[in-house]
C-alpha cells in the first residue's frame, strides 16, 4: 500500500489524478470505478483539465460507479448520476453510453443488483477503483456490518450515514434511506484502487482502517488485503497516521 502525502486538498486532487491517469495512459480502453462524494471533486477537476490539455482522453474508457441512491431518478440533483454528470461525464470525452450506475428507480432492486454484477463481469473487471471512505469506516455503502458483503447488494444506510449526507438536502427526512452499492468482495477484485481522503474528519478512520484489525466493523480495513492501493490524502486526513506511523506516508 502507498499512501501519499499531499499539503491540501487540492494537492492531494491532483494527486490522485495523476495516479489514475497513468492507468489511461497504459490502457486508453480501461475499466474506472468512480465513486462520488467530496472527496474525488478535486480529482475530476484535474482529469478534465488533462483532457483538455489532451493529455489523457476517456473516449474509449467504460466506467462503473459504485452507489446509486434509491428513489432517486437519475435527473434528481442529489442522485450520484447527475453528481457524475456535472462533475465528470459531461466535461471529459467520455460516450454515455459507455458510463454505468446502477439505477435508483429500478422496479426491482435486486433484480438491478443481479444486473449490475453480470455488467461488471461482462466488462472483464475493473482496471481502477476510485473510493472515498465513509465516517464510520465504510466504502460504497456498504456500512459497518458483521460481515463484508460480496456482490452488489441493497443497503440501508445507517443514521450516521444519513447524517452526513443530510447536508446536501433540503431536511434529513428527504435523504433516501436505501441505496444500491457494489459490494466489498466486487471492489476487492479492481485490479488498482485509489483511495482519497481528506480532512479531520477523516483522520481518526483513516487511522484505524489502514492500521487497525481487519473487520467487517470497518469495511475499509479490508483494503490492508488488496494488492495493489494508493492513498491520496492531505495533511489532516493523514494526522493520525503521521503520528503513530510516520514511516508508511510517502512525500
Ligand atoms: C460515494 C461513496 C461513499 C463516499 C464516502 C465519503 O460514491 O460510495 O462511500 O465515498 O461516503 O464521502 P465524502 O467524500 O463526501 O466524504
């Protein structure tokens, strides 16, 4: 595992958009798994600013995002389909019809699980995984648990989630309680994941998931056995780590 040490967030952004970029330039066909949220914000701006300095290019890039939201169309201003769309799809050189979530408004929820999973097996997998990790320690939404979750699943999302994610709506009671999120096992198989985390709010997670035991109480800690992770992070995402494990932050 690399963890990266950046000086702010906008450093780390770049970071982080440096490390994916090298998969498209090895691989302009490639498989991303995004992820929404804060925390690759800085990324997506920096991979459009790639694009259009025609360092990079999406046009022959499949993507597959991690959560949907359910009940969410995908023209709903909180749903992750629009968040992709303002955020990335529609800045980069990407064909939407090579970009993937699962839908919020299916009539079948695990039916549009079972969907998703053969999607991503029909795509031979996923070359990059893009992640941000939750509060209490989860990624996609797959939430502390008693045990790690394998394939896309229906989740409900815990009061802690629903919380943190109140900000962006009207009042807590508009914040869908269910979501659709690619499971732990499916982002374990992404043959590269790039994790990004920032802020003090995320130092003490930060800590316990990369250093702490391996549980399902954590789900990110699962991700001290994937084989190949970079943590892009900024100074007060990383203050834990920096001092009780200085020696594993790169510069
Ligand atoms: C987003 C997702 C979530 C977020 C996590 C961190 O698609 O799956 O796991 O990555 O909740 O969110 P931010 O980045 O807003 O702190």
């Amino acid at each position: 595992m690399k963890i990266l040490f950046s000086k702010t967030a906008h450093d780390a952004g770049i970071s982080a958009a440096r490390v994916f970029a090298d998969v498209l330039k090895k691989k302009p066909n490639a498989v991303v798994g995004l992820a929404t949220g804060s925390s690759p914000i800085g990324m997506y701006d920096e991979l459009t600013e790639m694009t259009k300095r025609g360092e990079i290019s999406f046009r022959d890039v499949h993507s597959v995002n991690l959560d949907e939201y359910v009940g969410l169309t995908p023209e709903h201003d909180q749903s992750y389909n629009y968040f992709m769309h303002k955020n990335l799809f529609d800045r980069v050189d990407i064909k939407a019809e090579n970009t993937n979530l699962p839908s919020g408004i299916a009539k079948d929820p695990t039916a549009e699980c079972k969907r998703y999973d053969a999607l991503i097996a029909s795509m031979g997998g996923i070359d990059i995984q893009v992640l941000g990790i939750g509060n209490n320690g989860h990624i996609g939404f797959n939430e502390p648990a008693d045990a790690f979750t394998k394939g896309t699943t229906l989740v409900n999302l815990t009061d802690s989630t629903i919380d943190a994610n109140s900000r962006f709506f009207a009042s807590r009671d508009l914040v869908p309680t269910r979501a659709i999120s690619m499971g732990v096992g499916q982002i374990m198989k992404a043959k590269r994941i790039l994790l990004i985390a920032l802020g003090k709010g995320k130092a003490e997670i930060l800590e316990r998931a990369l250093f702490g035991d391996v549980t399902p109480r954590v789900p990110a800690s699962i991700l001290q056995f994937a084989e190949d992770v970079t943590v892009c992070a900024d100074e007060d995402a990383l203050s834990v780590i920096l001092e009780k494990h200085p020696e594993a932050v790169t510069r």
